[in-house]
C-alpha cells in the first residue's frame, strides 16, 4: 500500500505559501480576507506566528505561550514569513518528537498528526492570501490528497461558531476541485461573488 509522504506534502504546501506571500506589498496588507475579522496583515502575523510555534513544538518547545503570539509585521514581511517557514519545514525534518500543541490539545500531539494540520493550516492560508491578492493558487495532486483526509476529519458543529474558533462552519461541496473541497470543510466560501 502506498504511503503519503506528509513531510513532503507539508514542506511543498508551505513553500507554494511562501510564494504567494512574496507577492504581497506593504499596500495590500490592509486587503480584507476570507478569514472573518483579519486583513491581509493580521493574517499574515498569524501565518508566521505559527511557523514559529510549529518549529518550536517540533523541537520540544511547544508549551511556551510566546512562541505562538502574533508579532507586528517586519518591515520585510515576506522575508521573515520565509525564513519562520523555513525554521517549521527544518524543525519537523530535524526532530521525530511529538509536539505540544496548546490550542488543539493540553497533551502532546503525535508528531504525524501534528504535521498533518500544519498542512491544512498551510494549505488553506495559502489560498486565503492568493484569495485576498486576487490571483490564482494552486497546489500539486497530492498534496491536495494528503490534506483532505485531514479536514474531513475536523470535527463541524457549535464550538466553530464561537469567538476565537479555528474554521468557520463548513459549507456545501460546490463540486469543484479538491482544494475547493478541503476549503468549504473548513468554512471558505470558493463560489464567486458576481
């Protein structure tokens, strides 16, 4: 049977986001986005901030509370989104650990699992910013089948309604892609507006 190549997945859906951040001027980042309440460059903090919390939980840090704070943006953004990136895409090749991830869970999270939802989060938000930018996204086949599992399996209902919550409620299956599947389970609106 074959085996899905999550790290490579991972590190592809966070490079291809990578990508469509360095299209991102300092005049876009006050752009609405698909996430309620954020523009362009709250998203773009938390998009980092992430990065950095992932790598420190790959490396046995994940329970300090200022590794996941959003930053203000540096004045080169798309750098610093880079490089925290690049630090998430070495810690999980570097580290075989599985990470504490305080806002899913008090405990320890198995490193796959784990490794799994920083491709969903990279996946998504990498569609969020090319939403917000106006331009296409696009990811590789398997990539997109490494991550729809995954977000079928985030649990729908009440707590997504709620302040702070990670996903909007999902929406009807348009039919589309893949991605435009893995979107509406997390609660992204892919049908155009006219």
């Amino acid at each position: 049977m074959h085996t899905i190549d999550l790290l490579s997945c991972d590190e592809r859906a966070v490079r291809a986001s990578v990508t469509v951040v360095g299209r991102i001027s300092r005049s876009d980042l006050s752009r609405p986005t698909p996430c309620a309440e954020w523009d362009l460059a709250a998203l773009l903090a938390h998009m980092t901030a992430q990065h950095r919390g992932f790598a420190a939980a790959a490396a046995g840090h994940g329970d300090d509370p200022g590794v996941w704070e959003p930053r203000p943006l540096a004045d080169d953004h798309a750098r610093a989104y880079a490089e925290a990136a690049e630090a998430a895409i070495d810690a999980f090749a570097a580290n075989d650990l599985d990470l504490l991830l305080p806002e899913i869970a008090a405990t320890p999270i198995p490193r796959r699992l784990a490794i799994g939802f920083h491709l969903v989060d990279n996946v998504v938000h990498g569609w969020d910013v090319a939403s917000a930018l106006g331009v296409g996204y696009a990811l590789p086949d398997d990539v997109l089948a490494a991550a729809l599992p995954i977000a079928e399996a985030v649990p729908d209902g009440p707590s997504r309604l709620g302040p702070g919550a990670a996903f909007a409620p999902r929406l009807p299956d348009p039919g589309g892609s893949p991605l435009d599947r893995i979107l509406t389970l997390l609660g992204r609106d892919v049908v155009p507006r006219r």
